[in-house]
C-alpha cells in the first residue's frame, strides 16, 4: 500500500490510535490469549480499511440521495449495500444510545448554563467575577458563600 493512498494524507494520518485498538483487541479476548504485534498492526489496517469502504459507499449513497452531509442513514444503507447486513441491528443500536447521552448531556449543560436560556454578556461577567469572589473567599477563610445571582440579590435590594 502506496503511504499516499487516501487523498493528501500519510498512512499514519489515517491510521487509528494504536494503544485504543490494542485494548479493544485485548478485550475481545480470552486473556490467556496474546497477539503478536505484526498480527495487531494488520487488525489494524483491516479496521482502517473497513472504515474508509464504509465511508466511501456512505458518500455514494449521499451523493445518489443529492445530499451534502452523510448521516447515519446513509451509513446503514452502505452497510446494507455492502453485505453488512447483519451489523445493521447492532450499529443502530450503538447509534441510538448514543443519542440518547448525547441529548442527555445537552439537557445537562442547559441545566448548567442558566436553564438552558442565554446569559448576556453583563451578566455572564458579572456572574464570573461573582465566582472569582467566592473562590478567593473559600481560598483565604475556608468558608463556603451562598450562592446568590446578580438578579436575586437587585431584586432583594430593591425589596429590602
């Protein structure tokens, strides 16, 4: 195999990390059961070539459908094209749990983030200078300050 075989990239660029491949072939095996290293490489290479089948049929079945962004659909067809039929259940699967972390965590960050509505730049500064405030308090009393928002504490004046 020619090292510039994948248009304007090295052999090792398109490579896959070998420390996270020699795991996941450790796992997938009895662990009396040792690989030689030039027997790891070449899982290696297959798993590289398999990527680059899958994502080159993907962008077939994009481009048949007129559109610019492969999405997991298009990647279940290829499989399907391709005679991988029988991962299509599992890829799924792995897809929709993906999914579903992900919305998770977005929902998450929303939390984080003020409920999820966006701050303006005042109050995101003021916000910052107010947590810069506390930590130099837990820093220099070890006490911890209740935590107020710039709004509840106006509101308070304003009541008080």
């Amino acid at each position: 195999m020619d090292p510039m075989d994948i248009v304007g990239r090295t052999k090792e660029d398109a490579s896959l990390p070998k420390a996270t491949m020699t795991k996941i072939i450790k796992e997938m095996l009895p662990p009396d059961v040792r690989v030689a290293r030039d027997c790891q490489d070449l899982l290696i290479e297959c798993c590289v070539e398999f990527i680059n089948l899958i994502s080159s049929e993907s962008n077939e079945v994009c481009n048949r459908e007129d559109k610019r962004t492969i999405a997991p659909e298009h990647v279940l067809k290829a499989l399907e094209v391709l005679g991988f039929g029988e991962y299509i259940k599992e890829v799924y699967a792995a897809y929709e749990q993906h999914r579903l972390e992900t919305m998770q965590d977005n929902v998450r960050m929303g939390k984080l983030s003020n409920g999820g509505a966006e701050m303006t730049e005042e109050e995101a500064l003021a916000a910052q200078q107010r947590m810069f405030a506390e930590a130099r308090a837990r820093m220099n009393t070890g006490i911890t300050l209740p935590t107020q928002s710039n709004s509840e504490q106006e509101q308070k004046n304003t009541d008080g």
